[in-house]
C-alpha cells in the first residue's frame, strides 16, 4: 500500500471511529467525502436528480441515526454508505411500483364504460375528474385517488405509502381544493 493511501485509510477509520461515536463533525466529513458517490449511485439507479437528492438526504440521517452499527473493523465508511444507499433506492423503486399499480388500478376504474355510455354531463364531469386528477401529480394524485375511488382512511393511506399521516391529510385537502375549484369553473363554462 503506497504512503498516500496509508494516510488515506487512517482519516477513514478515524472518521468512522468518531461517527460511531456521535460526532456530528465526522458526519459532515463524512458527507463532504461521499455525498457525490451516493447522489451518482441514486441517480444512475434511478434515474432523477430530485429523487437523488431525497436519497442521498436519506442516506445520511440514515447513517446518524444507524451509526451504532458502523464496524471499521468490516469495512470501509464508503461501502456502509453505499449499502445504505441500495437500500433507500430500492425502497424508492418499490414505492414507485406501488404508486403506478394504484395509479393503474385507479385509471381502470375512473375510465368511462364504453359499454354503457354515461349522459354527456356526466361523462364530461367523469373525464375532466379524471383530467384532474392526473394533473395533481404525485403523490397528491395518488392519495386522493385512495380516498376517494377506493374509499381508504387517512391511516390505511399513510401507511400504505409510508407517509405521515399529517402529510396525506394536507394532500387530500389540498387535492379536493384544486378539484372542487376545477369542477366549479368547467360548471359555469358551458363550452
């Protein structure tokens, strides 16, 4: 091992060793190091500058509050850092896979029956509610689509998307506002 990464190896083990220990100091050194290492992996993995920089946020706390299990004795910060990493990206792909199942199952039953065509009123109010709906984004969209179309509780919401509650209950009133506000302006234009 050549000098330059003897040193290099004893800076790591006594980040480690400090980060272990609750400096918070060694966490910002820590992210100062391999902020970028994990912010690549997220982004590469999934495809999203935003949704990386929630991952790599993550990463870190996740790292402070799991500190205790930190073994420089097994391995090296960056490779703990980058199991952490895999695993909140794996958990950002399989949330994504729910929203679009939901999303899915939700299109499925908001789509008018083409058997049974509805009476223009209220086949225009059923396609612009849909419209709406796909306009409030995710994960707003979503949740309203939960609460209303599959009749769930803010509780079975939030912990089907792993959410605060607080957070789904701003969502839902925040998507019924944008709604009501649409519905009443396509009511009073009859073009």
């Amino acid at each position: 091992m050549r000098a330059e990464e003897q040193v290099e190896a004893v800076v790591v083990d006594d980040i480690a060793e400090r980060l272990r220990d609750g400096s918070r100091e060694a966490l910002e050194e820590a992210y100062a190091r391999w902020a970028s290492l994990v912010h690549t992996l997220a982004v590469r993995s999934l495809g999203n500058h935003h949704d990386a920089e929630d991952v790599t946020q993550q990463v870190f706390v996740s790292a402070w509050n799991s500190r205790h299990t930190l073994r420089p004795d097994k391995g090296t910060v960056p490779g703990w850092l980058v199991g952490i990493t895999r695993h909140k990206v794996a958990d950002v792909h399989a949330k994504r896979a729910r929203l679009a199942r939901d999303a899915q199952a939700v299109a499925e039953n908001t789509l008018p029956d083409e058997s049974a065509p509805p009476p223009d009123d209220l086949l225009a109010t059923r396609l612009v509610l849909h419209d709406e709906l796909e306009r409030l984004g995710e994960p707003r969209g979503t949740i309203v689509r939960m609460a209303f179309l599959e009749d769930r509780t803010h509780d079975e919401i939030a912990e089907r998307l792993a959410m605060p509650l607080g957070t789904v209950k701003s969502h839902v009133r925040r998507g019924l506002l944008h709604l009501r506000t649409r519905l009443e302006e396509v009511d009073r234009d009859p073009s």
